[in-house]
C-alpha cells in the first residue's frame, strides 16, 4: 500500500514551523505497517499545489495532506484539488451551519471568509471535524483516495486518528500488532546486540525492528504482520523482558515520572529532593505530572555548598573532606530532603555537570545519585558523557529510576 | 532563486527521526532571502531516490540534500546521484586518505564499506568534512547544482554552514538584512496590530516581515533586500523597539535565562528563588546556563504550605487567611528566599497550574510573582491560559522578566 504525505505552507518553507504533523503520522501509520513512501512540502502557491497534488495522487493509493484549509487567501487546498479533479468547489449547507452554529457559541463574529471553509469539490466526501473550524474532506483519485486535514495539529491528529487510520486499518485487512518496551540504562548499541538472539529466532521471520532513542531512555519497538500477530509480539515481549529484566521500566504510552508518581499515590507515600548538579530538573519533571502535590511537598535546589550545610544538615566536615560531588555528601541531601521535608523518601543529587568544574578525579559527568527511605539510603556513581543539559537530564532520570525500583 | 531540499533515510520516514535538519537549513535561507520552494523526503530505495533527483533537479537551481552518505548498504545517494548524471562512480584519493587518518586517530577499525565514503560521482567536486567522516559533494546539473550533505545534524549544518551558504550568499549577490526582536507580554496578535504603521510605511515596500511565536515569546522578524539593506533593517529596529519599548529584552540568538544570569553576574550578584506552582522549573532555566552557580546559591520548590512556612517563614496566618495563591504570599515567598538564601535579589511564585484547583475567585491560570531586593518588593498578577506546562513556562518566564527589568 502506497501512501504519501502532502503538506502545505509558507511558515513550514520559512523555518518557522515544524512540520510536527507529519512525523506523528509516519509513527501512526508505521504501527500499521506502512511506511510513508514520501513525504512533500510545498508553499501556499497555487501552481505548486496543484502540481505536487497531482504527481502524488498519480503514485499513492493514500495521499494524506495537512494545511491550506483556513479561511485566508492563502488556504488553497480545496481549490486546488477541485483543480486537479477538473470539479468546481460547491457549498456544504451542513458544514455550513456546523461552523455558524460554532462562531455563535464562541460569539465571535463569522465573516465571509469563514464561508469558504464549507466549500468542497464536488463529489467530496466531508470530514467533520469537532476539534475545530475547519471540516477535512476526501475524494477518489485514480489510483485510489486523497484525504486533505486542517494543520493545526490538535485537529489534524483528531481527524487522523478518528477517520484516517481506522479506515486505512479496515482497508489493510491484517493490522500488524506492535508493541513498545521502555529501557533505562541501557545503551541504544548493547540494546542491539543484547536483541540479536530474539531477532536472529527464525520463529520471528517477518517482523519489524526499531530503536526510538528517547534520551537518556532508549525505546525497542517491534512491529508483527499476519493472522496471529498479537500472539507473536506479545511472546516477543515476554522475550525481550526476559532479556532486559529490570531495565525495563514501561511500555506503549506510559512515561517515567508520571510511574512514579502514581506509584507514590498508590502507596500514599512523599518524597523529598535535594539538587545540586540537576538545579530543580528533577522537582521541575515530577512536579509536571498533574496531581505530583499529593507525592512532594519539597525541592530544595542546594547549588552553594552553604545551603547544603544550612538547609539539609550537610555536615560541613564531610563537604569539605570529601567534597561536594561525592557519596556521603548525595546521601546525606537524601536524608537531609526526607527529614526536612517530612517524607518517607528522600533523593540527593550532587555532581559536575560542566562544562567547566571538573578535576582529573572528578571529571565533567560525574555524578551521585542517592536515595533514603525508612529502609536505609542506597548510592549510584556514574560518569556521564555529554553537555551540561545531557549530563542532568541522565542525572534526574537517574533519580527517577532509583525510586521506580525502590516503589516495585 | 528555486532552492528544494532532498531528505532521504528510512528513519525519518517512520517516525522515529525528526528531520530537523531541513527546518534549520529553511531558516537560514530565509535570512538570504530564499523561501525553500518544495521539500521532499524519500525513503533508502534506489528507484525512489532517482526518480526524486532527477524531479528536484528539472526544477531547481539549487537542491540541497541531506542524508544517504554513510558507509552501509543503504546509503545510496552518491550512486543514485551517479546514475541520474549518467556518469561512473570514481575514488577520491585524498578523501580516502583523511578517512584513513580519521580511524586511526580514534583508534577504530576500517571496514572497506568505509571505502564507499570516497567514492564519489565522476566531476563531482568534493566538499571536505571536518566534522565527521562523510565528506559532502556537489554536482553541476542542467539548470543548477545538486549538493549533497551527511544526515547527521552537526556534519550538515556544518558544511551548510561553511560551504552551502556563503556560495549562495555569493551566488545571490546582494543578501538581504535579516533582523529579530525578542518581546515578553506581548501576545502575538497584538505585535502584529502595533506593527501595522512600520509594515504599511511606504518606506518599507520589499520588506518581509514574520512572527515566530517561541512561546512565551514572541519574536518579531523583518528582512530587508536591496543595496543599503542593511540601514533599512536597522532603521526599522529602532521604529520597533519605539512601538514596545520595555516588551523588547533582546535580539538575534539572547536568551532570555542567560541574559539574567549575564546581568547577575555583571553587577556581582545573586538571586534566590522560592517556587510553588512552577515546582524548580525556574531554577532548572537558570541552572541550565553554564556558569548558574556565580549568581545562583537556593532554589526551594515549596510545594506544601508547611514548607512555605518553615523553610520560607511564610507567616502561617497569612496562608491560613489570603490563601497559599495570593499577593502577600508571593512576596512572603519572594522576601522570605532573599533572606534565606542570603541573596540580592530574592523570586517568589505561587499560582494555579491546574488542571485542578481552580475556584471561581481564583481560576486555573491565576498566578502572582513577586521580586525582593534592598529597594523593596514589586509584584505582579497574572491569569494565564492554557495547559499546566504553559502556565507553569510562562510564570516561570514572569519571573525572569521582572529580574530583567530591575536588572537594567
């Protein structure tokens, strides 16, 4: 099955936009088993439009294009594709009152321009679109169907994954089943050669591999063909988990702060932070999860050795005998944050994060991560690569990763 | 000037890699004055690369290519390319010789697939690539030249960089002047009615004016063509900053986190922060600028009221009576962190970032920010729109705001 993307707009053209839709799609639509065969781009111009329309509908049996549907004279996607059919453009009374009905509700004033968004080429099947203004629409081109979506993003992906994709599903018959497992501390090259068995099983001949590196978490996704695929790739799954063990911290949809967070909710339990090195990343990411002030009431960002000795009680003998990126000084902000903060957990951060800082003993990347609880406090060391932004971000998921083992 | 790009590898036309390379080159040919005219991504498959070549190079003058020059199988640019010439493949001598260098400087095994990195269409002329292994090439077609570059983001943008863009700028004789103002609080509908008098001045035909909205900000940009360019763009800076006068922080690549720190740093001193509803991401902003820890000693993300209280000495009537979301709060929180933390300048936050919590008095999006210093405290009230993350981005961004307002 040949499909292709067709986006359109001057602001994608300029650099000042990403083109954040299509790469969504590509991710849908290869859960699928479709890999888009080609993806074009093309200004607000009407003879442009008119002919990438035409060679994309002339190759794809789906051409799925985002933009030019607003009311401006820059949207030109009807238009256009009317051009194409050689049909003229005719008015949608339904549509029509559907975007009167929605100006009154929002009392804004429609103006004759808004008409233009009820306008379709005729023998156009219409797309109702309840994420916003503009319907989306779909006509039969020889070699099979042209479907045309707003490019706002919330509107496209609704249409999409309202109208788009379950009725490419039905057209493809056997959907493969695909599946995704969520790796910390696993390098994306030892996650490679650590799949070789799975991969090199002939019992898994057909299926399709990839790695996502979602920094500092590497993603292994796998996608299964034919009858009894959901079978095979949930055997997959048990197999690669098998090969990963505790590694693996999540599939599909889920993501690490928001586990740890409900983890914490589910045992009616808090946790405190000490950053030094990570200088609020890690409050800022569990405090992003809705609802995190039913798990953290404290973050205490200790950059100045001062305000590790005042706030936490960190012994000011240890910070200068051992310094301040060093074990006991990570453990004692763990145990510093869990009783300042009153909290059954208690996390400390300390370490370089550069890019200047670093000694030939305690270079750029080192970092300790340490974690205290009513169990007693345990410590990681690790040497990260990377800039000062890479260096945190591993250094708060690190945390993260301490507490999703300790809340099993 | 038609200028396309050709993106090609499988990665990105599955999801799993945003072509961010195409968006970057886009922006800078905008600074030329070039608008990209058609961009296309294909997949690793000789057919379909040709086929987009030969399409791209009938059209352009300039097609820029990224992507397909790496050492395996899949990588197929310069043979297609090749074959769309008509011409053979042939070794370049002195780039085999700085690939060679290049493994053993790193101490890395030479594969003969690395070989293919040398290879290149017969008159093409090579562009050589101190970034990384691949160089880049280009080749004259009938209407224009065909260049292509490595996929790998630092290697393209950096013989984009050195090699692409002067020539073109050369190419294009005279290059227009590109400008950019940076504005706080001023929503990107309003910039573009208070712009009205400078875009409809006569004196300002050819122009091309854009609004990228870098949410919370919105940056304001003008390119000017023509011989004295450069004064007109200049002229216009300063029509713009009348028209916003204090909105206006910065220009061109500032940031506003780094300008704060600048400030700081500049006048020898330090900032504490208290934060409720932002949770640390104010502090993660101003600790991600390398050299934070000079103007930065405490960051205390005080989620619970009874941290407020304790570590802040937010008087307990005060949260029992006004709320924790209130004006004397946030200047408790703002007083309270300068005391503490022994600062300068001290930031209190504290507001409503939802989804829940909200009250008919105080809604989803209420938030107060308060700034402590030896001169006093100012405070401001703000209700903001939008999700949790944007509440949350844009308190924190008040903040860095009014510092850099009292910083002048």
């Amino acid at each position: 099955m040949i499909v292709e993307i067709l986006s359109t707009g001057d602001e994608l053209l300029t650099g000042q936009v990403v083109d954040t839709n299509s790469t969504w799609l590509m991710d849908r639509l290869w859960d699928l088993g479709v890999m888009v065969r080609r993806k074009t781009l093309v200004a607000d111009d009407r003879a442009d439009l008119v002919a990438a329309i035409r060679e994309t509908a002339a190759r794809a049996e789906l051409v799925v294009m985002s933009g030019g549907m607003g009311p401006t004279e820059d949207d030109l996607t009807a238009e256009c594709v009317a051009a194409v059919l050689g049909v003229p453009l005719e008015l949608h009374e339904s549509s029509l009152r559907v975007i009167e009905e929605r100006f009154r509700k929002f009392g804004r004033t429609m103006t004759p321009n808004n008409r233009k968004q009820a306008m379709f080429p005729r023998g156009a099947e219409v797309i109702p679109n309840r994420f916003g203004t503009a319907p989306g629409f779909a006509v039969k081109v020889a070699r099979g169907e042209v479907v045309c979506l707003p490019g706002v993003p919330l509107e496209f992906k609704g249409l999409a994954d309202e109208w788009v994709l379950p009725r490419l599903a039905a057209r493809l018959g056997d959907v493969p089943a695909a599946r995704v497992l969520k790796l910390f501390g696993v390098p994306e090259s030892h996650a490679d050669d650590a799949m070789r068995p799975v991969m090199d099983d002939p019992a898994n001949a057909g299926v399709r591999w990839g790695y996502r590196a979602h920094w500092p978490e590497v993603h292994v996704k796998w996608t299964v063909p034919g009858p009894d695929a959901a079978a095979r790739a949930d055997r997959i799954r048990d197999a690669v988990r098998a090969i990963f063990g505790e590694a693996v911290w999540g599939e599909a949809k889920e993501e690490l702060p928001e586990l740890v967070v409900a983890r914490l909710a589910a045992r009616g339990e808090r946790v405190a932070l000490a950053e030094s090195c990570t200088g609020g990343l890690l409050a800022e990411l569990v405090t992003r999860v809705p609802g995190a002030s039913n798990v953290i009431d404290l973050g205490v960002v200790a950059y100045a050795n001062a305000m590790k000795e005042r706030l936490l009680g960190v012994p000011a003998g240890v910070l200068a005998v051992e310094g301040a990126v060093s074990e006991p000084v990570a453990r004692a902000l763990a145990e510093g944050a869990r009783r300042v903060g009153g909290a059954a957990w208690g996390v400390g951060i300390t370490g370089i994060a550069g890019p200047t800082g670093g000694t030939p003993e305690k270079p750029v990347g080192t970092v300790h991560v340490a974690l205290a609880s009513a169990a007693g406090t345990v410590h990681v060391e690790r040497q990260y690569r990377g800039d000062r932004e890479r260096i945190r971000r591993q250094a708060a998921y690190e945390a993260l990763n301490l507490l999703r083992l300790a809340l099993r």
